[in-house]
C-alpha cells in the first residue's frame, strides 16, 4: 500500500511494479460502468477514483455554491496516475447556472495542465451534462461559448479526454472545494496538501472504496 509520504508533496519513488499496478487497474477501470456516463439501470455499488494511464495526469473537478452570497466557485486538483498531488486551484466566478459553473472548472484545470506543460490529461468530473457533449465529435459546433473554448483548448499539441465519474469517486475534490477559501473574482492556485485531503488521496488509491446508491 503507498504511504502518504509517497502520494504526498516532496517525492514518490517510481518503480517497475507499481507502474504494472497501475496499468492493471487501468484496464479494469476502463471497461466498468465507472468510466461511462450513468445508465438509469444501475444499482447500488461500491465505486473509487480510477487512474489515467501512466504518463498521464488526472484532473478532478467540482463546483460549490456559497449559501450567504450565492457565489459559485470552480475547484479542482492535478494528480499523476500513482496519485501524487501535483496542483489545486479555485476561483470565484460570480452567480451562474450549475453548468457555467462546471465548465468553468474545467476551462480552468485545463489552463492550469497547460501551463504545467503535460501532454496527457484526463478530466473526471461527475457531470453528465458537461462530460457528455465535450466527449462528442460536434462539440466544437456546440453554442455554449465555454464549450467552444474548451474545445479549443482540446486542439492544441496535446491529449485530452473526458471521463464521467460518480460523485462519490470524486471525494477529494469535493473537500477541497468546500475547504479552500472564496476567492475574491481570481484564480488561486494550492501547490501544498490541505490537511487530511492526504487521507482521501490514500483512499483513492488504496481503499476501501465509497459506496454508492442508485441515481
């Protein structure tokens, strides 16, 4: 099992096995239900993160909704496929709908990947109405304008795809989102582990996994 001095911020020893470990719950993960959108047949189950494949970074995202003001703000985290925080962001953008809302976490992890200079990203994020027409081929013809810039993003000289996740895999986002602070209308970046989020990017990868009902 990885220590959380190895998932944590200063160094993660790289090793033959683990990367084996890795790739074989990437194949498992790849052809379950937890890496498709939701069907309305599912049943109560259990469900945990799945890494993207090696050489890959995973970027988690989520939205909140600030009860007092009624502001809404992106979060999300960079992680690479053994799990190892790489970045965490928020940002204020103000009162929108719940799917502004989410493509605006993306948008933003995205421009944070890049910057970061990785070639392979997979986004995770458990909204179907975001997920699902970025996945498709007309997405760049889709009226929402943050669809289109996220489709722009996609063209440039790296990899990307997007993955439906339960909301119950994307725990680690969730806390982050509700624990980092409202930012005031600007990106803010987290390059150090909130406390205890450790323990929930262990859980990510080593269990037990979070149960999950039925839609």
């Amino acid at each position: 099992m990885l220590s959380a001095q190895e998932l944590g911020i200063d160094s993660h020893p790289y090793c033959t096995a683990h990367r084996a470990i890795i790739w074989a719950r990437h194949y498992y993960s790849a052809i379950s239900k937890l890496q498709r959108l939701p069907s309305s047949s599912s049943t109560a189950s259990v469900c945990q993160w799945s890494p993207p494949p090696s050489q890959w970074v995973c970027l988690n995202t989520d939205k909140g909704v600030c009860t007092a003001t009624k502001l809404a703000k992106t979060s999300g985290l960079l992680r690479e496929s053994y799990g190892t925080w790489i970045r965490g962001y928020n940002h204020s953008i103000g009162i929108v709908d719940a799917l502004t809302v989410e493509l605006w976490a993306i948008h933003d992890g995205l421009i944070a990947a890049w910057e970061l200079g990785f070639e392979f990203v997979r986004v995770q994020s458990n909204c179907t109405k975001a997920i699902s027409p970025l996945s498709a081929d007309n997405a760049s013809r889709d009226s929402y304008a943050l669809m289109k810039s996220i489709h722009s993003l996609c063209q440039r000289g790296w990899t990307i795809d997007f993955v439906w996740i339960p909301r119950e895999a994307n725990q680690a986002t969730n806390h982050l989102n509700k624990n980092l602070p409202l930012s005031q209308f600007e990106q803010v970046y987290l390059d150090t582990l909130l406390a205890h989020l450790g323990d929930l990017l262990i859980r990510d990868i080593n269990g037990p996994p979070y149960s999950r009902g039925p839609p």
